[in-house]
C-alpha cells in the first residue's frame, strides 16, 4: 500500500484548503486512518482521525476547524482546513493503520507541505 498526499501549498491567514491522501489500494480494511502534521524543530502530531465506521476525533487545536472525512470507494481520505492559522504550518502527513487482528500494517505517506502566511 502506498499513500500519496496532495492538496498543501501557501494560504493566507484564514483561509481554507483541502488535502487529499490517495491510497494505492482500498482502504476498508484499515481501522484507522489520519493526518498528522510536523511543524520545524517540533514531534509530529495528531490532527485528526477517523475509524473504519466513520467515527473521527481532532486535535484540540483544529475543532470546528478542520474536518476529515474518508472516502472509501475512491481510497481517498480527505482533511478540509478552515480558518488557517499560522501555527497550522507545517508538514501534513496522512496515515493508515491496521489492527493486529486484521493483518497489522501501518503505512505513511511522504507529506504535503502546508504554509499559512501572508
């Protein structure tokens, strides 16, 4: 399984944008999948994630800003971004994750740069 991030770039304060992960397979059999993020000279972290069933949760951060949503037909998994911040730069990376008892299997895409500046 190979995942491929899009959709990063340069916005303005308080604006918006959508990443979009494609996955080269189908992606119903991954429990979870999310989008972490990887400021400079900072660990990565949770953004968002959503379940196999829909259920998501979000960093505090970005609630009622960001919204992940997947779509399983079209093995793509989504992260809307609203009301941009600057702190919300950095390097976006999504992720799926696979329990043990379905076949263990954790897999990284290789990131889409997201700059929030004027």
């Amino acid at each position: 399984l190979q995942l491929v991030e899009s959709g990063g770039g340069l916005v303005q304060p308080g604006g918006s944008l959508r990443l979009s992960c494609a996955a080269s397979e189908n992606i119903f059999s991954f429990n979870y999948m999310g989008w972490y993020r990887q400021a400079p000279g900072k660990e990565r972290e949770l953004v968002a994630r959503i379940t196999d069933g829909g259920i998501t949760n979000y960093a505090d951060s970005v609630k009622a800003r960001f919204t992940i949503s997947r779509d399983n037909a079209k093995s793509t998994m989504y992260l809307q971004m609203g009301t941009l911040k600057p702190e919300d730069t950095a390097v976006y990376y999504c992720n799926a994750y696979r329990s043990p008892l379905n076949g263990y299997l954790e897999v990284w895409g290789q990131g889409t740069l997201v700059t929030v500046s004027s």
